[in-house]
C-alpha cells in the first residue's frame, strides 16, 4: 500500500452465522442429546418442530434415527413435516 492511502475497514466475522451455513463440527454431545430430547417428548408442538429444524441445522448423523422416528410417530403433522424435511438435511 503506498504511503498516505487509507486501509478499508477490517471486516470481523462471526464464526456463529458462519456456522450456520455448514455442518457444525465437534457439537457438545450434551446440547445434542437435549435437543434430541426435545424433539421426542415436548409437550408442546412448536417446541418439537423447532428442535427437529435445528438437529437438521446441526446435521449430526446421530440424530437420524431420531427423526425417522418422530418422522413416522408424532401425533402432529407439522412435527413429522419437519422431522421429513430435517432427515433431508443430514
């Protein structure tokens, strides 16, 4: 750079968002098994459609029996839709 110019601004990245466009490696087994948890047996349907979105998001292959599962089981539609749509992403 010569001398007198002025330097663009350092652009700081999140590695959070980052992570959410790929596949989050080493994921804390006990943030996984929470979620899984979730997904099985939350009383309320949005909760287990959220948990399902997000163990998709995480695209742990360890959470795939779980969501065939759900996939097959849940009284909710919404929830085996999403269960579907999660399993897609692993």
């Amino acid at each position: 750079m010569r001398a007198g110019a002025s330097r663009p601004p350092a652009t700081r990245v999140d590695p959070m968002v980052c992570a959410m466009d790929r596949p989050v490696i080493g994921l804390c087994t006990a943030v996984l098994r929470r979620v899984i948890a979730l997904a099985k047996s939350d009383a309320d349907d949005d909760v287990r459609i959220a948990a399902c979105h997000a163990l998709g998001a995480f695209q742990d292959k360890s959470a795939e029996a779980t969501l065939e599962s759900i996939a097959q089981t849940d009284a909710s539609g919404l929830v085996r839709d999403t269960a579907l749509i999660a399993l897609r992403r692993l």
